[in-house]
C-alpha cells in the first residue's frame, strides 16, 4: 500500500497506533511497527526519566521507524520535548492535546518529523503553517480527550484547508473505514481502541473484557465543563463524574475540585489496576464494533483486507 504517509513515514500500511497513555508502551508499539504501520510511544504525564526508558527499550525492539507523543496536558512536557530534541533521536514526534507551535522551530532544526493531532481546522492550518509535515485530524468519535467536531465533518475541512498528508483518526475501526477514510482523502488512519485489545498490548484483561463487550452506546463524555472533554466508556466512576458535574454546572462560580479528586490517578486504575468500576476505560464510539482480541499483525491485515475487499466491491455503484 502506498500514500502520502506510507511515502513521508517509509512504512509499509498507512495505519498509525494511538498514542493512548498506559497502553501504548513499546511491547504495543514495536509490535505495530514491525508488522509494517507507524508504533507510537505515548508518554502521557511520564516523567523524562520514563521516557528515556521506553525509548531505548523501543529501539531494542525494533528496527523499523517509530513515532514518540508529546502529551500537552502533562506537567513534564517541557522536560520530554527537551530529552527528545536533543538527546533522543526519536524521528518523528506527534503531539496531542495541546499546540506545539513553540518548539516547533526546534523539532524543524533537529531534522524530526512533527504530526499534531488536531481538533479544529484552526489549528490544522496554524500546524500546517509553521512546519508541520502532516496532520492527525481526530474527530470527537475517538477515546480520551476529544474535540467537538465528529470525523465526517472535521476530515475533509482539514484536507481542504492544508497541502500537507492527513490521517484520520476516531471511529476506524476496522477496513471498511479505512477505505472510507481514503474516499474522503485522508492519507491513513489512527487506530486506538482496537489496539487496545491486541494480543501484544498490556492494557489489564478487565478493561480489555469492558471494550470487547461494550456496544454502540457503551461510551459517554465526561469533563466537558471543565473544558478538557474525556471520552470513556460508562461506569460508576462516569455515573458519579456526571452527577457532580449536573450539581455544579449550576453554581455561579464552579469548583472543579470534586471532579479533579475523581478524575485523579482513574487512568491508571483501569489500564493497569484493570478497576472497571472508579477507573476511567478510555475508549472510542467504536468500540462496540471490536470483539475479538488478536495480534497486532493480525489486525493491520485484516484492515488492509477488507479496504481493498471495499474497492474491489464498489465498481457497481458507478455502472
Ligand atoms: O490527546 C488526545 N487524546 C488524549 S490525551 C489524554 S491524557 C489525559 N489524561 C487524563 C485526563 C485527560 C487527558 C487522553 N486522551 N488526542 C489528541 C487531541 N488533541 N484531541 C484534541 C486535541 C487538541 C486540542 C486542542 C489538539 C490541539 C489543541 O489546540 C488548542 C490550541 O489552540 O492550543
């Protein structure tokens, strides 16, 4: 398969791993690019030390190119961004939930490719503007911290609005949207919640068993008022997250406090503690759509497959 990203990245599939937080360590993220897509190192709110590690622990794993995250909720982002320009050799950083406008010029200088996740066509065209060498358009479909726009309508703005490859990301969950994906001009995809159930991912059984049962509603939003949308799938943490959050939405001068004591740490809790119940299973709509665990390998073929299954299949609908 060849695309602008294949082409810009020197991978084989056009299929980008999620940067998820806890879950996407280098046993995930090597095994995603050794069966030919783009592995993602997240580092969520690691500190630099951590980071370090599952670098070098990623280069012994493999040969193939890699991408690390660059997290702008964390505390330590400064700290990881200084590590990777400078000491690391990681090649190509993507960077999320935030703008990575100011060292933009740095990642340039060190000759590493950037690919921001946006949110909004403002910031895809700022990205696209100083430097960035593609896009990850994530529309509000996808699990964790989302914007408001869903994939349909935010994809092909973006692809508009910059020259640059886009990768679609939230909602593709198997082949049929990778090709749909493609129809609407996207160079590739990211993938997240299927990945989380790989064989290769580490994420607890629990939350893997919480994404291969969930269905078409199993997700809901929470956090919206605090400004940093979060999407998961429903527990008692989330029944209780929203019942607070409907207390306070009518106070003159909300107090977050409660719901940063709930929120804090619940990551955590579920991906490695595998507590379903006050962990936060950050999930996609789609995950009501995966429902069985494979190898990573087994999953990027099956993508592969059923797009070109797709185009082989559309023929008629242009006679
Ligand atoms: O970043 C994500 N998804 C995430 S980050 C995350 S870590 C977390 N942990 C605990 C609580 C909350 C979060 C979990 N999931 N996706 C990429 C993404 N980036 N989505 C939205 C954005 C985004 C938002 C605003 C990108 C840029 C942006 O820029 C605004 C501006 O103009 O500065």
């Amino acid at each position: 398969m060849k695309t602008s990203i294949t082409e810009l990245l020197n991978i084989e599939y056009p299929i980008i791993q999620g940067a998820m937080a806890w879950v996407a360590d280098p046993d995930l993220a090597s095994a995603v690019s050794n069966a030919g897509g783009l592995g993602v190192v997240g580092t969520g709110h690691d500190p630099v030390d951590v980071v370090r590690e599952k670098v070098a622990t990623m280069k012994e794993k493999t040969d193939k190119p890699f991408a690390v995250n660059a997290m702008f909720l964390s505390p330590h982002v400064d700290a990881v961004v200084d590590y990777l320009i400078e000491e690391s050799g990681v090649k190509i950083i993507t960077t999320g939930a935030g703008n990575p406008s100011k060292y933009m010029e740095r990642f340039k200088n060190a000759g590493i490719k950037v690919i921001p996740v946006v949110a909004s066509v403002a910031v895809a065209k700022r990205m696209a503007r100083i430097g960035a060498d593609a896009i990850i358009a994530e529309g509000m479909e996808a699990g964790g911290h989302i914007g408001r726009l869903t994939t349909m309508a935010l994809l092909p703005q973006v692809i508009d609005a910059v020259d640059i490859p886009v990768v679609a990301a939230g909602g593709f969950g198997d082949g049929r949207s990778l090709a749909a994906g493609f129809m609407l001009g996207a160079a590739g995809i990211q993938v997240g919640t299927r990945f989380v159930v790989a064989k290769e991912s580490n994420a607890h059984e629990n939350f893997k068993q919480s994404i291969l049962k969930s269905n078409d509603l199993s997700t809901v939003v929470t956090g919206e008022i605090t400004g940093h949308p979060v999407r998961v799938l429903r527990n008692q943490l989330t029944k209780k997250y929203l019942s607070v959050q409907k207390s306070i939405t009518s106070d003159e001068k909300p107090d977050f406090t409660p719901l940063e004591e709930l929120g804090s740490g619940a990551l955590y809790r579920a991906v490695v503690k595998g507590d379903t119940k006050t962990g936060s299973m950050m999930a996609g709509q789609i995950a009501g759509l995966v429902n069985k665990e494979q190898t990573v390998e087994e999953i990027i073929l099956d993508y592969v497959t059923e797009a070109k299954a797709v185009f082989q299949n559309s023929k008629p609908y242009f006679e």
